[in-house]
C-alpha cells in the first residue's frame, strides 16, 4: 500500500518553524519511508536539513535546497536542480504557507499582499515549474496543503480575511490545475487541514493570538474540536501520502478534510 518507491517528491516547506514535527517536515519524512527520494526545499535552509538528517538517518534519500518559494527564479532553478539530481518529479506537496488574523478595515494592505503571495502564489509557481516536468512525464500528482479557513470565513472567533481568501484560492487553483492536466496522467487536490498542533503553535500563534499563555491557548484549540483535541502533523502527512499515491488513481480536483470533525459540526 502506498508504495513510494522510484518516485520523486518536491516538498516545499520541507523543514518546521520549531522543534518537533511541522506538516512539510513530516509529509517529507513519511513519503521517504513509503520509498520516495525527497527534494526538499525551505527558506530557512537548516531547518530542512533538520528533516534531512532524519531521513537520511532512516536509510531514506533526501536533497535540501534553499528557496524562497516567493521568488519566481528561486523555484524555476530548485526545479532545474531536482531534475540534475533525481531525473524527475513524481509528487509535487505545496505546503508552504501560514495565517495571520484580521479584518479588511484592521489589516493593513501590506500584510494582505503577504497573505495571498504566502499562501496562494507559493503554489502558482510550485505548480507553474513542476507541471512541465510532469507533463513531460505524462504523469504526476499534486498535493496543496489549505486550511478550513479557505472554507470557513470565522475560525475560534477571528476573521482570517487574507488566510481565507487566500486558502479559498489555493483550493480553486488546485481544481483548475486539476482539470487542465486531467487528460495528461496528471492529479491535483487539497488537503484541507484543521486546527493542528505543530511547533506553529508554541513557535508563533502563543504571541499572536495566544497572549504569551501556550497551555490556555492549546487548551482553547482543543476545546472546539469535535473530537476533543487537535490533530497533528502525522494527520496531515497520511492525507497527503494517500492523495499522491496509486491507491488514489482515480481521484483528482477535491478536497480532503483533516479536521477531527470541525467542518461537519459547524458546516
Ligand atoms: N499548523 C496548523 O495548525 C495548520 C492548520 C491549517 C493549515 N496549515 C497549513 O500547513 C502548512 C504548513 O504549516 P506548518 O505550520 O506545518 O509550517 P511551518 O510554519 O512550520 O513552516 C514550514 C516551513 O516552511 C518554511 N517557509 C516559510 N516561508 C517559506 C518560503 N517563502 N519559501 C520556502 N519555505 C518557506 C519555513 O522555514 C518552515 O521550515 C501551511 O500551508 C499552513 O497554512 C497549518
């Protein structure tokens, strides 16, 4: 089942804000041990290689390559260096992303410029540069990593307008690739992810949202969880590894949501 093996897979966001396991990180991790070679790409280069090393050290392949996937020349040469390495793209994982809150009169323009190039021109250019290769190919999958805020507008009391808005395109960006390579062997979905606890959490959401209290604002995540606590990184990563694997063959242009049962209860 989910067997990786031959395949290449461009990560980005490979590394984690902080210590333990952010979603690139694991997602680069589990696909190494289902047989993939991971071409890892991060802005903060030693953070990837946190994640290479534990690859390595389980027998699996990994390259690091340093990236800001903001940068249209960054992403063109981080594909053109996996190809000189490995030969080929086999899964391409948009994971690089984040939130911050607001609303359109409290947020500054800047920062909605930065939201929506974080979250949703990461992926336009993933997508611009690794789609060539895979159709190319004649084979590919996609995994875009989104948020329920792209499908819900008010999550624990704050408007995320640039997050949502931001996340919301992400999923429409992923039908659309979807559609427009569907007759070329290649599939693009979303993961959309819950409140998750990820180094994210004590590394900045404590400071931003939290009030410097990391117990009451995990306390507080949990609490709105159907299933009574938050999800972790490994959640993402199993969703991701089943959408770019053979097992989902036949799936292509949707969504699946990893979210301990939030979207059901409050749909
Ligand atoms: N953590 C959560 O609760 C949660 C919930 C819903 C969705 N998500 C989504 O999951 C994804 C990953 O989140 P996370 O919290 O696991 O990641 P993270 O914040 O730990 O970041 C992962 C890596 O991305 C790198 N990175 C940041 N900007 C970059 C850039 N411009 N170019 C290249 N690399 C860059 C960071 O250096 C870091 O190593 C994001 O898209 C996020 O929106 C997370």
């Amino acid at each position: 089942m989910h067997d990786l093996s031959g395949k290449v897979a461009f990560v980005t966001g490979a590394g984690s804000v902080g210590p333990g396991w952010g979603n690139g990180k694991a997602t680069a991790v589990l696909l190494a041990r289902q047989g993939a070679k991971v071409f890892g790409l991060d802005i903060n280069e030693s953070a990837a290689c946190v994640t290479r090393d534990i690859i390595e050290k389980e027998g699996g392949t990994c390259l690091v390559h340093h990236c800001n996937m903001l940068v249209a020349d960054e992403v063109k040469n981080a594909v053109e260096a996996c190809m000189k390495a490995f030969g080929r793209i086999d899964i391409l994982v948009n994971n690089v992303g984040g939130s911050a809150p607001g609303d359109p009169v409290t947020m500054s323009e800047e920062v909605w410029d930065n939201q929506i190039d974080f979250n949703l021109k990461t992926a336009f250019l993933g997508c611009k540069y690794v789609l060539p290769v895979m159709q190319q190919q004649g084979s590919g999958a996609i995994a875009n990593i989104a948020s329920i805020a792209g499908l819900r507008h008010h999550i624990a009391g704050r408007t995320y307008v640039a997050y949502s808005s931001s996340k919301a395109g992400l999923i429409a960006l992923s039908k659309a690739v979807a559609l427009a390579n569907v007759k070329k062997g290649i599939r693009s979905n979303t993961i959309v992810v819950g409140t998750m606890h990820t180094p994210l959490v004590e590394a900045r959401l404590v400071n931003q949202i939290g009030g410097g209290d990391a117990a009451a604002l995990i306390a507080k995540r949990n609490a709105g969880i159907p299933m009574g606590k938050m999800g972790d990184a490994w959640d993402v990563a199993n969703a991701v590894l089943f959408m770019v694997s053979d097992e989902a063959r036949y799936i292509t242009g949707t969504e699946l949501i990893v979210d301990g049962g939030i979207s059901a209860a409050r749909p």
